[in-house]
C-alpha cells in the first residue's frame, strides 16, 4: 500500500483512540453505531461501503472518501464499479463534487485500481 495512504490510516487510527478515550459516553456511542451500521445485514458489509462511498461524495468528506474507497478496494470491487458508483455521486451531489471525485481518481491512482 502507498505511503500516502498508510499514514492516512495511522493517522485516522491515531484520532480515533483519541476522540475514544477522551470521548463522552455519546461520543463513543455515536462511533459503536457507525461501526455497526457497517456490517452485514440484510445488506452485506460490502454493499454498504459502496453506499458510503456514494455518500461522502455528496457529502463532500475527502477523509471519508479516501476510507471508503480504500474499503470498496478491498472489498474486492471492481474500477468499473466504484467509476459508476461516483457517477451516482455526481448526479445526486452536483458539480460541487467534481473537485471531490477528482481527488477519488487521484486516490484510486494510488490504489493502483486505474
């Protein structure tokens, strides 16, 4: 995995441990749902890091894209996928996610998924 992409993942992991150890009750609540929203269901883990990756486009969350895409990749999907996916993205969030969608590709780059 790329440096780049490495230090994103310390540093994500570092703040983290940060907001959980110092957290309120709600805080550390708040990220148990986040976690557990993500898991299988009646919609499997990985389709829901597809739909999160849709929304932080829209949402406009360059840390929340670069996650996402990095789950969607391991995941197993395909560049076709996640180039569509963010074309979903596109439509439903406008061109004020152009820039966002552009540093995607940067990260797929990155990936070595282009």
């Amino acid at each position: 995995m790329d440096s780049s992409l490495e230090k994103f993942q310390a540093e994500r992991q570092r703040l983290t441990d940060l907001a959980l150890e110092h957290g309120t009750q709600t805080t550390k609540r708040f990220f148990n749902l986040d976690t557990a929203a993500y898991r299988d269901g009646a919609l499997s883990k990985r389709t829901k890091e597809l739909l999160g990756l849709v929304g932080s486009v829209v949402l406009r969350c360059d840390d929340c894209i670069n996650y996402h895409l990095v789950n969607c990749v391991e995941a197993g999907y395909s560049k076709e996928e996640l180039v569509e996916a963010m074309d979903v993205s596109l439509i439903v969030g406008g061109s004020i996610t152009i820039p966002h969608v552009r540093r995607a590709f940067g990260k797929l780059d990155e990936l070595g998924q282009l």
